[in-house]
C-alpha cells in the first residue's frame, strides 16, 4: 500500500467511522466522535511535531519553541539530552497536575517537552548522533559552532 499522508489518513479514519453507521444522524455522531477521540489527539501531537521538522532548526518559530531548552541540553550527547527531557517532562507534569488542581495548570510548557520528547527519541531512532550538536548549535543561534562541525 502506497504512503499517505497522516492528515489523510486521519480523515479516512474519520470516513470509515461514519460509513458503519445506519442512519445520517448516526454517521454524522460517528464521524465527530473519530475526530475527537484518543486517536485523533495522538495524531495532532504528531502532526504538530511533524510540522516544527519540516520547519528546521533555523526557523523562528522552532527557536523561540524549542531555543531555551536546548541551551540547556547543549554539551550533552543524545543519550543524555533524551534522559534530561524525560526528567523534565515528568517534573513539569508533576507541577502541572499540582497547578490545575488549584486552578492554575498552564499546559504550553508541558506541550514543548512532549514534543521535544518525541523529537529527541526520532533522532535516536534515526541514528542522527552525528547530526545532533550541528542542530542544537542552530537553535542556540551558533554559527560558528555550525561552521565548525
């Protein structure tokens, strides 16, 4: 089978749920509910990352997401970086849980280390050691540092 997109094929899924059912009323309760079940909030997460790849270190959007966190993982390997993220996402999720039972959970610094999370693992699935400091070195805005490697 032919690749496809992944917005495709969450549209498809979508499709699928509401052709199951009998009446209109039915395909239409169906196809919201495809759009906004666990599936469908995994598959946004991953676009969501998907998209600040595409982008690349150098773009705007991507250092001012993603620059003050790795400042901080600068000088590490990605072994180390990918064990750093984890222990922050688990702290910030920790004073997350804390802050929204009080009323005041902000989410965006919980959404920044799940995506970075996810980005760090891709490039140890990717084998991209190599490439790792020349990515961070960008983000922090090092051309130099760039130049050199």
């Amino acid at each position: 089978m032919p690749y496809r997109p992944r917005q495709w094929r969450d549209q498809d899924r979508g499709r699928r749920a509401a052709a199951a059912s009998r009446s209109a009323l039915d395909a239409a309760l169906a196809e919201i509910g495809a759009a906004f079940d666990e599936a469908a909030k995994v598959n946004a997460f991953k676009l969501r990352v998907e998209r600040q790849l595409r982008r690349g270190p150098l773009h705007p959007a991507v250092r001012a997401r993603f620059a003050a966190r790795a400042a901080l993982i600068r000088g590490r390997n990605l072994d180390a970086a990918i064990a750093l993220a984890e222990r922050w996402w688990r702290d910030e999720r920790r004073a997350f849980l804390i802050a929204s039972a009080l009323g005041r959970g902000v989410r965006l610094p919980l959404d920044v280390l799940q995506e970075l999370r996810l980005i760090l693992r891709l490039m140890r699935f990717k084998r991209m050691h190599a490439e790792f400091p020349a990515i961070i070195a960008a983000l922090c805005d090092e051309p130099d540092a760039m130049a050199a490697e």
